[in-house]
C-alpha cells in the first residue's frame, strides 16, 4: 500500500501539469456543458487504459524501440490535433451563428480516445515512471495495471474538475454568437498549442 501511495504522489504534479490530453479536454468543455467535458475526460482516459494494456504486455517497448514507426505515430497525433484545431478555426469564419453542440464534428468520446492514444508522450511516461514502483516479486503485468489504474483514476478527478471550472466561468460569463466565436477560437487555439507541445517535446 506505501508503495501505491508513493505513486500516487509522484504522478499527481505530472497529472496537473496541463498537456495535450488536458488541454483537450478543456477545449471541449468551454462554451459547452460539462457532460462534454465528461465524455472528452472518459474518451481520453480510454485511449489511456489501451497504452496500460500495451505496457503491461510489453508490446510498447517494441514501438520505442523503432524510431521510424515511433516518429510516425507521434505525427499522426500532432495531425489530428491540427485538424481539429482547424475545424474550430473554420467554424469562426462562418456568416452565420452555429451552435457548438450541433456542429459536425467527431464524438468527444472518440475524438478524446485518439488523442490520447496518438500521444507518444504518455507512452513515455508509462516508460519512465511505472517500472520504478514495480517489485521484483509478483505478477508484473497485473503491477503494471494496478498501477496504471491509479493513473488513470487520478487523471479522471483531474480532468472533470478542471472541465466543471471551466464550465462554470463560461456560464457565468454569459453566452451568445458573438462570444460562441470566440470560445471556438480560444478552442482552437489550445488544441493547436497542444500540437506545438508534442512538437517541441
């Protein structure tokens, strides 16, 4: 049990620390409603319990261990979060007022689950951090979950309550067209800083 919570301790400044996966999230919950968010967070967090499962199997090292195969993975990521991002941007240069939720874009669930599970970043620090609080003794594929499990518990907590906060500045702020495009703007804006963070990294 010390053993999880030294984990768990460990890993929650890295959970804080807004990245891509966070920065989605919050792109998705901002002029909308938190049951946005909430799916954004749940298809995130599944992408996330894929990358567990790749770890405790091994097969992950097999993906580092290709620099080719690991470049491209990582730049389909970067791709789709650009996409996006131009999505958003090109629904603030449309003549007439659209509504967020009514927009033609992919389910949060979805666009979150392929987000997180394009971001070599997370596979990095599956990498660096999990092996250390794994013993020696005992069933390794069922540590690495364990352990995983807590990550993703964590990033769970995490991501909703920064989805409800935004949400809740949102409401506060009152809402019409003109504000709409603003939102989509800032959206945009925070997806494509996350492309440039997973370049810059």
């Amino acid at each position: 049990m010390s053993n999880l919570t030294l984990f768990a301790l460990t890993i929650t400044p890295l959970v804080l620390t807004p990245g891509p996966d966070m920065l989605f999230v919050i792109s998705q919950a901002i002029g909308k409603d938190f049951r946005s968010g909430m799916m954004a967070t749940f298809g995130v967090c599944s992408g996330y319990l894929v990358h567990s499962i790749l770890v405790a199997l091994g097969i992950s090292a097999i993906i580092v261990s290709y620099p080719m195969l690991f470049d491209a993975i990582r730049f389909l990521g970067i791709a789709y979060l650009m996409y996006l991002s131009f999505c958003l941007f090109r629904s603030v240069f449309k003549s007439k007022g659209i509504q967020i939720e009514q927009t033609n874009t992919p389910n949060p669930i979805r666009k979150g689950f392929i987000t997180s599970l394009l971001n070599p970043k997370v596979m990095l620090i599956y990498f660096a951090i999990l092996p250390q609080f794994m013993q020696a003794t005992g069933n390794a594929v069922l540590q690495g979950l364990e352990l995983s499990f807590i990550f993703i518990g964590l990033c769970i907590v995490v991501y909703l309550s920064v989805a409800y906060l935004f949400v809740k500045a949102t409401q506060k702020a009152g809402f019409d067209k003109t504000k709409q495009r603003w939102l989509d703007a800032t959206s945009g804006t925070m997806i494509m800083l996350a492309a440039t963070w997973l370049i810059a990294h």
